[in-house]
C-alpha cells in the first residue's frame, strides 16, 4: 500500500525542504506501528534521467530516504530501499508537470 511519496527536484537526490514534513510523518508512524514492515523505498526518476545513470539516481534517492528515516529513529532492518524502473515512466507526457512527479520515492507498507 501506498503510503507517501517525496519528490526530488531532476536530477538530484537531495531531500527538498519541502518533503521533511512527509518524511517526519512517516517516521512517526512507522514509530507508532513497530509491527508494519517491511517497507519499501522505490526510488523513481523521470525520463530524461533515464538509463543506467538514472537507474543509479533512483537508487540514491531511495537511500536517502532511508538515511533520513533511520536518522528518525526508525529500525534499518524494516526499510528496502531499491530503484524502479517502469514502461510507463518512458511514455509519460513530456512536461516539466509529468516529470516531477516521476522523480520521487514512493514509501510503501505490508
């Protein structure tokens, strides 16, 4: 299940200022819930980031993700961090909308 996603300006893997408080909220509760798990941090990056360097990028920003979270207190052991990769991604509408929102992390729980 989907339960929040970050997004990342293009082609960096920096946390925005912006997506602390998402990434705060999801920390407390996954604090709150210690039993939900694993969850699962796919890392996504728009078309232009494509190829292997952005298969890299995604998993960087996944493991960011990660970092952060496990900064917050939350058990590493519980977190899957991977990069994604989908056709969709390659046939989204080439505008700088559509792109932002492939270029995120998607924290998903059991």
């Amino acid at each position: 299940m989907l339960f929040a996603a970050v997004h990342f300006a293009e082609n960096q893997d920096a946390v925005l200022p912006g997506a602390h408080p998402i990434l705060e909220m999801a920390a407390r509760a996954l604090r709150e819930h210690l039993k939900v798990g694993p969850v699962h941090l796919l890392g996504w990056a728009d078309a232009r980031e494509g190829g292997a360097a952005g298969l890299r990028l995604s998993a960087r920003r996944a493991a960011v993700v990660r970092d952060y979270l496990v900064a917050c207190g939350i058990d590493p052991c519980r977190l899957v961090a991977a990069a994604h990769r989908s056709a969709q991604q390659e046939r989204c509408p080439d505008s700088e909308a559509a792109r932002a929102e492939h270029r995120r992390v998607e924290i998903h729980v059991d």
